[in-house]
C-alpha cells in the first residue's frame, strides 16, 4: 500500500384618529342648537357613506360573470338550427354555383356577413327569377357545399374534410374566412402530411399565406430529406419552383450547421464535466483517500471501500501512480505525466485555499501564475470558467476545501517524484 507524501507540501407613525363628518352650515339652518337625538340620528344616517358590501358579493358577481359567458357559447340546438337552414334551404334567395353547373342554395345575408369577398359579390350580383347568382371557381361542388355550409353552423363531416382539404383551405383564403383556415391547417398538420405530399402543401400553404403550415411542411422535409426528395413532387417542385427548392435547401445546410454545432457544445461540456469530476476525484485523493492511496498522515479504508461516490477516482488514483514513477518527466516526453501536470494547474486556478490545500504543488502554480503572459492567462480562466460552469456553481470546490482539515507548514516547491512514497 502506497500514499502521498503531503508534509512537505503543503420608525412607524399609526393614524388612530377617526374620520370626521364635515357638515356645511346651510344644513342645519333652522335646526335647534341642540337637537332631538332621534332627529340628530335620522340625519347622521342620511349622511353617512354606503356600506361595504357583504362577504360574497364579489364572488357571487365572479361566478354570475363566468354563468354569462357560459351562457354566450353556442349551444348544439342553436347550431342544429343553422344546420337544418343550410340543408333544407328555407326562403333561400341566393344561387352559388359550381364549375360542373350545381346550385346550391343558400342566404345571401348569411353569406354577406360571414365573408367580406362574398358581400361584395352579392352587391354586384344581378337577380334571375327572383334569385342572387354568383359564381365559385376552382373547386368541386362537393367542396363548395361544406364551405357553404361551415359559413352556417361552423360544421363539416370528417370524411368530407379529409377528402378536400386542400380545396377548402383555398377557399377560405380567398374568401377571407379564418376559421375555416384555421381548421383546414390543424387538419393538414394531424391527418394528411406524408413523404408524397409534403412538396405540394407546402407550395399551397406559401400561396395561401399560412406560415404555420409553411413551417411545419419545411420541418418535416428537412427531417426526412433523403426520403423526401426521390418524390414525384420534389422533381416537379425543382422543375417549375426553383427558388423554393434553393430556400429548403439553405434551410438544410442552416439545420445540418446547428445540428453539428449543438453536438460541438454537448461534447465540450461532457469534457467540462469530466474535468470537473477529475477535480473533485483529486481533491477527494489528496485529502481523505481512496482504496490504496492517499495522504501519509491517515489511515487508509482498503479494498473494503471499493465502491466510491467520485466517478473519475479509479482514472486518478492510475494517474498519480504512473505520475509518481515514470521517469519520462520532460515537456513532450510521456503523455500522462503531461497531464497531470495540467490537471494540478488547474486545479490550483480552482482553489481559493492555497495555504491549507492538501493537493500537491497548489501554491506552487499559484506563484507561477503571476509570470505568465497575457494570453496563456486568458486561455486558463476561460478553462476554469467552463469548467465551473459544467456544474453550475462557483463555490462548490472552496466549500469542499472548508471541510479539510487545515495543516500549517512545508515548502510548495517539491519534486514531482515524491508526490506518491511507500508506506
């Protein structure tokens, strides 16, 4: 069993008075000097300001405010009641009509006030046989009537939507109706974008002016890329949209860059980090020890304290003793030995208790510090910066020196070999 040597190195002003009733001459104008005490408490009554209200008025006025707005959403008979008007037509008095020639009926002041593009076409729409017409292009009849009837009852069945989805979100952006926009986006989103037609809604999303969309779509192109471009879609895209195709790939390159850069900065910390732990395993070494080695002047716990709380302990404990016997010391010479040596100067930059450290050649490195140039200095902090900040904290190792028990004494310059001696 072996152990280092460690000897030689080492005011409120209250208000009580009541508020006072001022009352103005003109008031007791023929009133006797000294009134009736009934009349006098009749007209201090009159007088006196309203009384607070009661305990639960403000929450009976909360819990009336939350029954209106309760009772301001729409209830399933009211939009039952829209629905059915859509269906059976009732007195309608307006004509939309379809590319393959459908009619559909429908209220002209329902459709005025639900779209602003609809009411400045029925102002100009020319009646015959007592109806409005007007004309919608550009999609199925089928997609037209759940248009038509969502501008009613704000309803649409699921397996209509699913099937002209991209129609209705062209519609309700040209016909300025954001509702409807809204749900045609969360469907997209949730039921309809694949691999095949991602390329597609995104170019539908960018004409229809749904950012949203436009951002989930490149997202997933970006994450699938490989997949996504052997399409029929892409190849169509790279022929009639160049400059879109040039923007996702761009955005490839930006998301590739920061994918690698991310990767870069979790691969410093984890050295960080383990540099931190290399601290915290030296400091545990050189002052309480660790299986065989340790500091003279203590008992070690032997092979029965195997399991030990430092996880960089066991890495340390090979250091020190290669340290300690290799012959090799010159700079350049044995990789090892080269760092230790940083790790000792680091830690030295990390301890704010230089005169009590039990951690070899700490004030050492302390005096050598100040015969160091500018630009090494700087490399060094910005190390021990980087390394406190892998844990978060700043005080943490000059805690842990608190804990030591301080020992006066020793000269700080000793040989590197007589760091580790036989018991």
């Amino acid at each position: 069993m072996e152990c280092i040597e460690f000897d030689s190195f080492l005011d409120e002003d209250a208000i009580d008075s009541p508020l006072g009733v001022h009352l103005e001459s003109d008031s007791l104008a023929g009133t006797k000097a000294v009134p009736d005490r009934r009349q006098y408490a009749q007209f201090q009554c009159s007088n006196a300001p309203d009384p607070p209200p009661l305990p639960g008025t403000s929450y009976g006025a909360r819990r009336s405010s939350l029954k209106a707005k309760a009772c301001s959403r729409v209830r399933e008979e009211i939009l039952d009641s829209w629905d059915k008007l859509f269906l059976e037509g009732y007195q309608a008095d307006l004509r939309v009509s379809a590319d393959d020639g459908t009619d559909i009926l429908s209220h002209s002041c329902v459709l005025g006030v639900k779209s602003p593009v609809l009411r400045a076409m029925l102002e100009e729409a020319k009646l015959k046989h007592g109806f409005r017409c007007i004309r919608i292009s550009g999609a199925p009849s089928e997609a037209v009537r759940v248009f038509i009837r969502f501008l009613y009852s704000s309803r649409f069945e699921q397996e209509q939507m699913n099937i002209h989805v991209l129609h209705l979100l062209v519609l309700s952006h040209v016909f300025s109706v954001s509702s409807l926009k809204t749900v045609c986006i969360n469907q997209l989103e949730r039921n309809f974008l694949a691999p095949e037609n991602v390329v597609d809604v995104l170019q539908l999303a960018e004409l229809c002016d749904a950012p949203r969309l436009c951002l989930v779509c490149t997202r997933m192109i970006i994450k699938d890329f490989k997949t996504i471009s052997l399409t029929d879609g892409w190849k169509v895209m790279r022929r009639v949209n160049p400059s879109l195709e040039q923007e996702l790939l761009e955005s490839l390159v930006e998301a590739d860059t920061r994918r690698q850069e991310r990767a870069k900065r979790m691969e410093e910390k984890k050295v960080y980090r383990q540099l931190y732990e290399a601290m915290e395993a030296l400091i545990h070494i050189c002052r309480d020890g660790c299986r065989t080695i340790g500091p003279r002047d203590q008992a070690l716990k032997g092979n029965g304290a195997a399991v030990c709380k430092f996880p960089a302990c066991k890495g340390i404990e090979l250091l020190v003793r290669h340290f300690s016997t290799c012959r090799v010391r010159v700079p350049g010479g044995c990789a090892n030995c080269k760092r230790m040596w940083q790790l000792l100067e680091l830690h030295s930059r990390m301890c704010f208790t230089p005169d009590t450290c039990k951690v070899p050649l700490c004030r050492h490195f302390k005096e050598k510090m100040q015969h160091l140039g500018r630009k090494e200095e700087t490399t060094w902090n910005l190390l021990v910066c980087k390394v406190l900040e892998s844990r978060g904290t700043m005080g943490f190792i000059s805690e842990r020196r608190k804990l030591s028990t301080p020992k006066p004494g020793g000269s700080s310059h000793v040989e590197a070999r007589r760091l580790v001696g036989p018991v």
